[in-house]
C-alpha cells in the first residue's frame, strides 16, 4: 500500500511539474520580449543588425547580459535594459534565446 501511495504521489507531483514548467517558459519568453524590438520577435533580427539571440550558446548570452548590467562591457543601450534584472531572470532570458530555433526574421512590409 505505500507504494502504491508514493507512486500515485509521484504521479500526481509531476502532473503538477507540466503546469509550473509552461509558466516558467511563458514568464521568460514576457522577460526576452523586451528585446524583442531591436533583435527581432524571437532574438531573430532582420540583416543580423543588431545581432541575432535565437539560437545563440545559453552561458555566453548569460554573461554577456551580466556584463553589461554590470558595467563591464561597452553599450550604447544595453547596459540601461540589463540593469533591470535580478542574475535569475538573465538566467530565464538567456535559456530562453538559447531555446529558440535560429533564423533570419523576414523584413516587415512595405507602408504605403
């Protein structure tokens, strides 16, 4: 009988781990939209200027965040947008990026 509670137990928590996971991924894809702007829906940038982040080495993009909020490599802008995270949420913007298949992002229309 009590293995068959710790099974059911076990069961029943990673039903649970499915829910909590989307969450998570759905919070870090609301923290990289920010950079959604200038690199493009999904890190993909249009011509790679300025660079794409899809697909890009998880631990890089990480330090490379931490650099600049830190004030330890030169930006234009991107130290202001870095300096607003706490270590964890470069952590879920940088997995995310890391995440996302690379592609160039298709030039938007025209205006006319």
């Amino acid at each position: 009988m009590r293995r068959v509670m710790t099974l059911l137990a076990a069961v029943a928590a990673g039903g649970l781990a499915q829910p909590a996971a989307a969450a998570d991924a759905q919070y870090a894809r609301s923290l990289a939209a920010t950079c959604f702007a200038c690199h493009g829906t999904d890190g993909r940038s249009v011509n790679s200027v300025p660079p794409s982040l899809a697909g890009q080495n998880r631990d890089y993009l990480l330090r490379q965040l931490q650099e600049f909020r830190d004030g330890k490599r030169p930006a234009t802008i991107m130290h202001q947008h870095a300096k607003g995270y706490t270590n964890e949420q470069l952590e879920l913007i940088a997995g995310y990026f890391a995440s996302v298949t690379p592609g160039r992002a298709a030039p938007a229309p025209a205006v006319r």
